[in-house]
C-alpha cells in the first residue's frame, strides 16, 4: 500500500468543525525514537484501515509525566499533567488510545483526580475490540503455525490486570503462542520501568532485559511479541546482545497486526 | 495440692496474657507513628480480600508445595487451639478432659486434632528441610543471616515440641484410661498416640500420672510461652495477615497516589482559582522517617513473615542488585521498633533524629522498576514499592539526590516536552513519513 496517509491532529479537526471519536494519544518513544516510531506507524495504517475517525494532538502533545512522576518528580509530573489536562478539557477528548503502557496507565489512572477524566484504552484492547466486532480481519491464516511467545508489560500486565486482550489478537491471527514460565501476573520486567529506561542499571550481575530474553529465546518462538516501546527495544538489545538478529524478532502487537494484513 | 496447681494455673495465664496484651499495645502504638488514612471505602472488597487471601490463602498456593504445608499447619494451627479452650478450663477449674461430656463428638474432634499434629510435625520437618537441606535460594539471602534464620528456625522447632507433647499428653493419658486410674475418664480417640503408648507402659500408674501432668503443663506452658515469642517475631503475620489484606490497597496497582499538597503549590502557580490559599506550604515531600510512612505500610511491615517471595520475584534482586523488597519490609519494623524504644525511655515527643534512611540505601531506592512484581508475590498483600517509592520522592523532591541521567530527563520533559533532547516542535514528524 502505497497511498500516503495524512494523519490529523485535534486542531485541524476543530477549525473544520469536527471532532475524533477517539484521541490517539502517541507518547514520547512513539513520536521521537526510531524504533517506536514504527510501531506508532503500524498503528496509524491499521486506524486508516479500518476506518476510525481518530486524531492526535500533534505538537501540543507533551509528556504525560510518567518517567518524572516514577522518578520521584512529583512536582514535574503533576505539572505535566495539568497542562495536558488542559490541552485535552480544550479539545473535549472523551475517549484515548495509546500505543505505550505508561502513558495509558498515567493518564487513565493518575489524570483523573487531577482534572483528566477520560475514558483510556490501550492500543491492543482497540485491536482485540476491532476484532471481536468484525472491523479487522485477516486473510487466510497469516501466521499460521508461526511459534509466538508474548511479554506482559508490568504496567498493562500487573498495574493494570490486562492480559487477555494481547493474547486474543495472536488467537485471532492463528498464532501458535508460547508462554513464557514467567508469564501473566508472574510476568517478568524488562527492566525500563520505573524511569530506569532513562539511567544506567545499579550494579548487579545481570542486566534485567538479557534475563527476560534469554527466557523468551528458550520458548523457541521466533516472534516475541509486546506492547509497549520500551519493552520492545529493551528486549530487541537483548536479542542483540545474544546474536539472534535475524532468528528472533520483536515486534509490537501492532506490527504483527499490520504484517498480517500487509499493510 | 490441687488448689495450688489451680491457682499457679490461673496466675501463670494472667501473667502470660498481660505481657501479651502490653506488646500488643506498643506495636498498635509503632504501627500508629504512620500518616493517617481513610480506609474505609468498599468495605464489601475489602471483607472478600481478607477472606480470600489471608482465609483462604490464596495467594500461598501459588507456589504449591510451600502452599499446601502452609495450609496444614495454619489449619492444624487454628483447629488444634480449639482444644487449647479445653486446656484453659481444666486449668482453672481443675477439671479432666472437660468436654468429654461431648461423647462421639469429642472422641472424632480429639482423633481429628491428633492426625492434624502429626501432619503440623511433617510440615515442619518438611519447612526445615527446604530451609536447611534443599537450600531454597531465598531462605539465604543477605538479609536472612542472624535473628532472622535463628527466629524462623525456633518456630518451627517450637512448633514441633508443642505438636510432640500434645501427642505424648495424649499417649500417657490412654494409657491411665486403661488402668482407669483415679480422675482420669475414658474419652477421646488416638489414632496417632496409641502407637506412642509403648514408651510408656513399662511405668507405675503414679509415674505416668506425673509425666501426665509434665506434658500437659509443658504443652500450655509452651503455647503461652509462643504467645508472647510471636510479638517479637515474624511470626506475628499469624495475626496481622488478616487486617493487612483488609487495608490493603484496592487501586490498580499501576496507580501511585498524587501528592495533594503538590497539586495545591501546582495550582497556586498555573490556576490560583482552584487552590487553596488556606492550605499551608508543606513541610516535607515524601518519605523520610517511619512517622511520614502511610501506617498501612508500617502495619506491612509487622506483618511480614519474610518469606521472601517478593525478593525472589523481583527482577532488580534477580540480577543481582542490592534491593530486595524483604528487606525494605524488615527494616521499616526495625526503624519502627527502634524509634518505639526511644520514644519510651525519652518521652512521646522524642525523636532520635535517625530515618529509615539510615536502614535503606539510595542504591536499593533506585534499582526499582516499580514493576509490581513483589506486591503481586506478596501472600497476604504487602506493599514494599510504595515505600520504596515513597522514599524515592524524599531523595528526588528534598534531597536532590538523583542520578545525573534523571536530572537530564527531568529538564527535559521540562524544556521539551520529553525526556529526550528533541524539538518539540519536531513530535509529529513521524505522520510525514507515512
């Protein structure tokens, strides 16, 4: 497919009089690094797909605050979140996507005492609900018998008690999932969480995310699939580091989604 | 001659319950150094949390086998003390075996009590052996030498002697029913202490009356002695567990308080219409002491048992960081007890100027991934990640104390909108290239 997709932004739909069902909200990795970057693409080519009337905020998105917050930063993070708060009451958002754990569990859970009441959804219950409602399809079996190990995030897995809808959408694609042993409530970090993604481990004699992908590449699933940005680089490392480029991928469940409807 | 006994009975037990009831007191006042909370919303979750996980240890059996002994013994333990009520009322009224009246029923209770001994004594012998002999990892962690080992290793001794004289009391006490000797009626069923009866039928009837007495008083002696060793152990969960699971956090786990007094100073500057002018400046962010840790975490604290399946289950500890979330839990009670103890012998006002940051380093503050994993481990739903996180604001909000790379993040998100140095105005490249 090669039509260019113009994707609109909350402002633009506003001085034309018209308004999203649903706010997607990018985050910071899906906006600025290049390997999330990719997923928020995948993401955006399944929305057109199906048809969505969806917006983002564009450049008056800022940081929800969460690395700060987690950091220990309260004062900055509550003063992230009352700007967006502002930003979002402004444009009337009801109803968020996110494509990152943190954003989507920051905004859904810490937002709203705050001022920011929305209804907030991650990326792979939208995909599981497309799928239950008929929107997204597949062709004939895309990955059919393909071996598919999946990685809780601490804060959909844990902090947020989802961990159907991710495996439903691999269901619903034919994928033959591989649990991990630590799976589900006993899913293991991969080591981002926290603001660690944004300083250098403590001293210890492992790092966390060779741990979680040693054990993903013991599965011997040749996808681990995620969803959220951070685990997905910090695992992609991990697979770096052990030479499995080019036998073990890691994507996010919307990259599997996109792939398999070859978008 | 009986009398006597009755009496030394009676003062043995007043004695016992009153030193009981004095610790009690104190640890009620330790929890209470702790910030107020209202915790009283959705009382109907919190009954069925309490039931599920500290009732019926839910959260024990996921690890199966540590799950199943636990369940033996905490049955064992809370079904044998029903016939400790016997014990109680022999003892002051210097009655025999009062409740044989209760005929068959008392006989099944009496036989269903032995098995349950005999079944406490094996899970013992089994907790001994994976804590001494199959070397389970987390029973050895650096935070586990000293009292710690010495006081999990004398429970399950004491457990022991008390499950092995409760079934001795009962052998020689058969062995005096046959005899029908003076006092002693014919009542209960033995499945497991008839076999015991071998070790003593070679005694004169008077002999056994006096190892029968031995035993008996050994066993409510020692449970009286047990009463008394729990408040100063890890034991003490056997109680706590049941109102920790009901205060228990019932928020997603994802969710970390705002700091109210934060959102006021926010307020002030960005929308002076929502704050509140009245509201003081406060005095301190975040943890320091034990005094501006919520109570509920200091009621954690005396209520772990240090299992440590929150350290085997968090991902810093596995790879080898100095944090483990045991040991957050067990220093909390120990700066708790030591802020007690000078506040008792210098008065309630006394502060001795330490911190709970004396106990835990910044180094295991900052290996934390905030992952829920320990809480999630947690049998009977502690929460070490908020006092780590708490801690985490103290250092971050009044100390500055953080790692270079956080400052930088932090003045990013700040100045660009993220916590990398990128434009701002760049955030939404990425459409054009799709």
């Amino acid at each position: 497919m090669n039509e260019r997709i113009h994707v609109p932004t909350a402002a633009e739909l506003l001085a034309k009089g018209e308004k999203a069902d649903i706010l997607f909200w990018v985050g910071c990795a899906g906006s600025f690094d290049e390997r999330a970057q990719k997923i928020t693409k995948a993401f955006v080519k399944i929305l057109h797909n199906v048809g969505l009337n969806y917006a983002i905020l564009g450049t008056e998105e800022s940081c929800t605050g969460d690395p700060a917050k987690r950091a220990g930063n309260e004062f900055l993070f509550q003063m992230q979140a009352m700007a967006n708060i502002a930003t979002l009451n402004a444009y009337e958002i009801t109803k968020i996507v996110t494509t990152c754990p943190h954003c989507f569990n920051t905004i859904k859970n810490e937002y709203p005492s705050l001022g920011g009441k929305y209804e907030v959804i991650h990326h792979t219950q939208l995909l599981q609900e497309l799928i239950d409602e008929g929107k997204l399809t597949f062709g004939a079996d895309p990955f059919k018998g393909k071996k598919i190990t999946y990685h809780d995030s601490c804060y959909l897995g844990r902090a947020n008690g989802i961990y159907d809808a991710p495996r439903r959408i691999l269901e619903a694609m034919d994928a033959e999932l591989v649990e991990m042993k630590r799976c589900r409530k006993n899913g293991l970090c991969c080591g981002a969480g926290g603001a660690q993604m944004f300083k250098d481990a403590e001293k210890g004699n492992k790092e966390i995310n060779i741990e979680r992908t040693e054990e993903a590449i013991e599965t011997g699933a040749s996808i681990i699939s995620a969803n959220c940005p951070f685990c997905t680089t910090m695992i992609g490392d991990g697979i770096k580091h052990a030479n499995k480029e080019g036998a073990v991928e890691v994507l996010d469940l919307a990259e599997l989604v996109a792939r398999a409807k070859d978008l | 001659m009986q009398y006597l006994s009755q009496l030394i009975f009676v003062i043995v037990l007043v004695v016992a319950i009153y030193f009981f009831i004095n610790k009690i007191k104190t640890i009620r006042r330790n929890i209470f150094f702790g910030r107020d909370q209202e915790l009283f919303d959705n009382k109907t979750q919190r009954w069925k949390n309490m039931l599920r996980v500290a009732l019926g240890q839910s959260k024990m059996v996921v690890r199966p086998v540590a799950g199943f002994f636990h369940i033996v013994i905490y049955v064992g333990f809370v079904l044998i003390n029903i016939e400790v009520l016997e014990i109680l009322i022999d003892g002051v009224f210097g009655t025999h075996r009062v409740l044989s009246f209760l005929g068959p029923i008392y006989n099944l209770a009496i036989g269903f009590f032995e098995i349950l001994a005999a079944l406490v004594f094996l899970a013992c012998i089994i907790f001994l052996t994976r804590r001494f002999i199959t070397r389970i990892p987390r029973f050895h962690s650096a935070e586990m030498k000293g009292w710690a080992t010495a006081d999990a290793t004398y429970i399950l001794i004491i457990e022991m002697i008390l499950m092995a004289a409760l079934l001795k009391m009962n052998a020689v006490d058969q062995l005096l029913q046959s005899r029908s000797a003076d006092h002693y009626v014919v009542a209960g069923s033995f499945p497991i202490s008839q076999y015991l009866t071998v070790l003593f039928t070679g005694f004169d009837t008077s002999i056994l009356v006096i190892f029968e007495r031995v035993f008996w008083w050994f066993h409510i002696l020692g449970i009286l002695f047990f009463l008394n060793y729990v408040p100063y152990s890890k034991h003490l969960h056997i109680f706590l567990a049941f109102p920790n699971t009901w205060y228990a956090r019932l928020k997603p786990a994802g969710e970390f308080d705002n700091m109210p007094e934060i959102t006021n100073e926010v307020n002030l500057m960005l929308d002076p219409s929502k704050a509140d002018p009245t509201m003081p400046p406060p005095e301190k962010f975040g943890v320091n002491d034990v005094t501006d840790l919520n109570w509920t975490s200091i009621l954690g604290a005396y209520s772990c048992t240090e299992c440590g399946r929150c350290t085997s289950s968090c991902p810093a500890n596995i790879t080898g960081k100095k944090l483990s979330p045991r040991k957050i839990m067990m220093d909390t009670r120990d700066r708790a007890e030591e802020l007690g103890k000078a506040k008792d012998k210098n008065g309630k006002e006394f502060h001795d100027g330490k911190s709970l940051h004396d106990y835990i380093s910044q180094e295991e503050l900052l290996a934390c991934t905030t992952c829920n994993a320990c809480v999630e481990a947690c049998p009977i739903n502690i929460n070490p990640l908020e006092i780590i996180y708490q801690m985490r604001q103290y250092q971050t909000l009044e100390k500055s104390a953080m790692p270079n790379e956080w400052a930088l993040m932090n003045s990013n998100i700040e100045n660009n909108q993220a916590p990398w140095q990128f434009s701002p105005s760049d955030r939404a490249n990425w459409t054009k290239e799709i």
